[in-house]
C-alpha cells in the first residue's frame, strides 16, 4: 500500500487553483464537503474509491505523486481523527491545507512538509517534488477531448505555466 498526493488541475471550466487529494492503496481521502459546518455535524472529508474518483475527474488533469516515506496508516489515523473530530470544509482549512497536514503526520519526524505561502493545490504539488519525496508521478487526461474548446486551453495554459514537468510528459492535444 502506498501513499499518493492527487493534484486536481483547475477547477470549473478551466479556472481555479484546483483540488488536493491523498489515497492510501484503494482508499482517496478528499477534504471538500462543505454540508458539515454550523448546521451539522459532518467532516469535511469524504471517503471514496481511487479508481471511480479519478474516473469522475477525468475532465481534468490528475497529477499523481507517489509518496514511498509517508506511513499509510498514518494517513488514515490523521484523516480518521480529523473526522472524530469534526474538522470542516473552510473553518478547518481547505482541500489542500488537510492533505498537506495528513501527509506531514505520515512523514518521518525529521521531514517538514510545509508549503509555504497559502496551501494551494499547486504548493502541496510543488513541496512534495522540493523536498524530494516523490518517488514516481502519473500524469492523467483522459477526458480532454470531451471538455470545450476554451476549456481546454485555459487548462493546458494551467499545466504549462504551474506544471511544466506535467505539461511536457502528457499528449495536450485534443
């Protein structure tokens, strides 16, 4: 079972700073539902399946960093607390800032993983490659051709200004 950071690129048609997500083997862990809150008590997080997740973000780029140092069980002590806790979307932080958090309980304790600035999807991404954690990464697409022209150069102007290692090992075209 390994640990992997997901890094959704761009949000609704082609803009956005994009979404955070950490899967341990067959379990993604996303930090997004925002029902929780005043009104009720529900976590931010979801639980889902890795495949099915992807398959319903297939509009827009995934990039897939393995992460071989961070503890699986870790992951799922961190988010499984977060959620006792009842830690929501906003109040507790954004997508990117709880997995940024979920992967730095996961870390040896000599490790630091702190984006710097605002977490953001593109920081969680960026810090993971800085501190030399990523063992293998998977760029994913395979919707492109179905989303709208305007669509689709918005998120390859995404991919080739924020994530030029992305943009240069996956097929762009339509």
């Amino acid at each position: 079972m390994q640990v992997k950071i997901i890094t959704l690129v761009t949000n609704i048609d082609g803009v956005g700073p994009g979404h955070s997500a950490v899967a341990v083997g067959d379990q993604l862990y996303t930090f997004e539902d925002m029902t929780g809150g005043w009104f009720q008590s529900n976590s931010g997080w979801k639980k889902l399946q890795y495949e099915p997740y992807l398959s319903n973000n297939e509009h827009r780029p995934a990039l897939i960093q393995t992460i071989p140092s961070a503890n699986p069980p870790s992951v799922t002590k961190y988010v499984n607390q977060s959620i006792a806790d009842d830690d929501d979307y906003g109040s507790s932080g954004v997508c990117s800032q709880q997995v940024a958090m979920a992967v730095n309980y996961a870390l040896p304790k000599d490790v630091i993983f702190n984006p710097k600035g605002f977490d953001t999807p593109f920081g969680v991404y960026w810090c993971a490659r800085r501190l030399g954690l990523v063992s293998s990464e998977e760029y994913l697409w395979p919707g492109k051709s179905s989303v709208r022209f305007r669509t689709w150069m918005n998120i390859v102007n995404k991919l080739q200004s924020d994530y030029p290692i992305a943009a240069d090992n996956m097929d762009l075209n339509p």
